[in-house]
C-alpha cells in the first residue's frame, strides 16, 4: 500500500509495499499520488519514505521475467518516465532513505532535489554489475547527473555498497541520521522550501537537466 499524508504544504508518501518494488501497480499507485499533489494550489513539497528495512529494492524482476519482450520495454519506458517525473517534480522532493535503497530504488532516491539516510543501518548500491544487468542511457545519465564523478564511477563498476555515513561523505546522501531522525530531518529540509514558486521551480529544474530529461523520455 502507498499512502499520502499530507501536514500544510509538506505531502509525506509512504511506501509500504514490502521491499517496493517497481511494478505496472506500483508505478500506477505512485503516478496517482504524484498527480494528486501536483493538483494542490498554493506551496507543496513532497517526502517519499519506505517501511521497515526498505526504501525501494528497485524493479519488480520477478514480474519481468514473467512478461513478453515487448511488454517489459514498454515498462521501463514507464520506469523512466517515472524517474524524470520526480527529477522534474514541481515542488521540492526530498528521499527519506530510511532502508535499503538498491538499482532503480536507489536512481529514485537521486531523482528527487534532496537525499536523507540512516546512518546505521540500510545501503545505497547499485548492483547492476553483480546482476548482469547493464544500465540503460536513462538511467546512466540520471546516475552521473546526481553523484560526483568519483562516486558514480566507483558505484557503478564496483557494487559498492555504502552505509549511511559512507553515503554522506561520497556525496549520495545531504545527510546521515539516526533511524529515528530520517523522516523529521526530511520534513526539516521540505518545510521551508514549500512555498517556493512552483512555475518557476519547474522550469529552473528542467533547464538543470535538459539533457537527462530529454534521454529519459525519449
């Protein structure tokens, strides 16, 4: 289940779908929060936190591998979509990593503007090169838009696996907290950017990456 919660202008998304995986309901039930936000008038910001030791474990594979060729491109088509939605988001987002982030979990993670994780427990990896799944331009360009050089370099050829801390100090997360301070911290940082001007944020957010944007949905 995905449940939006909503204090003044701060929107709270909970993902409480076990490990969160990506598939056509998930995307539907996500996309439907998503559009109901972006109906609100006036100042909005959105949170988005999984449940328990996950954030998002990224796509469904089990429910792709069951489906036709042509079925599954057209959901990472959706995937995609999904991830520039957010990037391009007009309100300020912010990821409350208070479990596993992996693969497309963790590009949802960097697709929004700001990143929170716990310190002590949970990782941030991208583990395409231990699954034998390369990644698509999307995704790619997605990744080196949002990690310094040195990081996307070693996360992606590596797996690496980074902790909270190790997360902060390669430039993945804004900040590191205890399990207990990641959705107040998240709520911290979205409070008072809910009143920026979301016309305009949209458009400062579209020209900071064009590029990405225009891989993402082609």
């Amino acid at each position: 289940m995905i449940e939006l919660e909503r204090d003044g202008g701060v929107f709270t998304l909970h993902m409480r779908e076990g490990e969160n995986r990506f598939n056509p309901d998930f995307l539907t039930a996500l996309n439907r929060h998503l559009d109901e936000i972006e109906s609100v008038d006036g100042a909005a910001a959105l949170v988005t936190i999984g449940e328990g030791k996950f954030y998002s474990n990224g796509l469904d594979l089990e429910w792709m591998e069951a489906q036709e060729p042509e079925r599954t491109a057209s959901f990472l088509a959706d995937v995609h979509a999904l991830f520039a939605r957010v990037l391009a988001f007009p309100a300020i987002t912010v990821a409350a990593v208070s479990g596993h982030a992996f693969a497309g979990g963790a590009m949802l993670a960097l697709a929004h503007d700001f990143r929170v994780m716990r310190a002590d427990r949970g990782y941030f990896c991208l583990p395409e090169i231990d699954l034998g799944l390369p990644l698509t331009p999307g995704m790619t360009a997605l990744i080196q838009a949002k990690l310094p050089r040195k990081t996307w370099h070693e996360a992606v050829l590596t797996g690496r696996r980074y902790g909270g801390s190790d997360a902060e100090g390669a430039g993945i997360v804004h900040d590191a907290v205890t399990e207990a301070e990641v959705l107040p911290r998240a709520l911290e940082i979205a409070r008072p950017l809910a009143g920026k001007h979301r016309p305009t944020l949209a458009a400062l957010k579209r020209g900071l990456y064009p590029r990405e944007l225009e891989i993402l949905t082609a």
